[in-house]
C-alpha cells in the first residue's frame, strides 16, 4: 500500500483526537489550531513542517520521521519522542508546554527551546550538544547521562543537574542557575 503524500498544505482547525492515522507522509505542511490530543499517528513523515498553536497532548508518533518540525505556541503534555525514528530526527520548539515528554535516548544536536515550559521532561542518555535552552522552565527536568556540550542555560530557569553524571564541557550557565549545578552537595547560596 502506498504512502497519502500531503505536500505544501496547510492544516487549520482539524480535530485527530483519538484518530489513527499510520504511512502518510506530510512535506511542508502547516497545522494551525489542530487537535491531536491522544492521537496515534505510527509511522508517518512529517518532514519540514509547522505546528502552530495546536494540541498534541499525548500523541502517539511510534516510528514516526520528524525532520526539520517546529512547533510554536502548543501544548505537548506527556508526548514520548524518543519512540520517533532516530534518523534525521530534529525538533524546535517556542512558546510551548512541553511538561512530563520524554527525548531519552534522542540525538539532539543544536535544537532550540525557546519561551517554554519542559516540567518533569526526560533528557536521560541524550545528545544536546548545541542546544539553547532559552527563557525555558527545565523544574524538575531529568538530566542522567546527557551530553550537555556547550549547551546554552543562561536564560533557562528552574534546573538541577548532576555535573558528575552529565557532559557539561563548555555549557553555559547564568550566576543565578549554578545554584541548580550544587543541590546535590547541600551547600547554602547567599
């Protein structure tokens, strides 16, 4: 069975919640104030396109292609990206509510989080090396074995970080956040 190919179309005000959909492929697409909340959309390319002030709480993307995606002003509650295809996987996000999603395990390289809320997101055994992570809520955010390599915290807020179990070579964080570097010493910042 051949793959649907949506090329160039926008996508406005279309409800997918609790739909499968499975083997489309969407080229350059834009998705404006759609509903995909508890969808599952297994196997399917979305390939340079833009979710824009859309509902993907909980959506499903099961050996799905994300290449080139960014979402802008949507709410992603508890979506697992890691469960997406590792080739040319990459991501941006802004404005967005990102809280309890996972990317453990994802090559990251140079991905932008920008105005965001990432509560409780697990980054456990990923690549970010690159990344900005700007005016970013990271509370209670889940860094275990990440390559954190000049990594961009200046602007972010919220986080605790192991230095002895990440990579943080290079990665750079404002006076106020170094806090978030020392919780697990127990020692007292005035």
């Amino acid at each position: 069975m051949e793959a649907l190919i949506h090329d160039n179309k926008v996508f406005e005000d279309i409800t997918y919640a609790k739909k499968l959909i499975r083997g489309r492929e969407f080229q350059s697409c834009t998705f404006k104030k759609c509903d995909f909340s508890n969808s599952n959309f297994p196997h399917n390319k979305f390939l340079d396109c833009v979710f824009d002030g859309c509902n993907l709480s909980m959506m499903k993307f099961y050996g799905s292609t994300l290449s080139n995606v960014e979402f802008k002003n949507c709410k992603i509650l508890g979506v697992n990206f890691s469960e997406c295809q590792d080739f040319l996987f990459s991501v941006e996000f802004d404005s967005c509510i990102l809280d309890y999603a996972s990317f453990m395990g994802k090559k990251m390289v140079k991905t932008r989080f920008a105005h965001s809320s990432l509560k409780e997101v697990s980054f456990s055994n990923t690549n970010l090396n690159g990344s900005v992570f700007d005016d970013t809520n990271l509370e209670d955010a889940v860094f275990n074995r990440t390559d954190l390599t000049s990594v961009n915290f200046t602007t972010a807020y919220n986080y605790t970080m192991d230095p002895e179990l990440n990579i943080l070579k290079k990665a750079s964080f404002s006076t106020q956040g170094i806090a978030g570097l020392l919780v697990k010493y127990g020692i007292k910042i005035v």
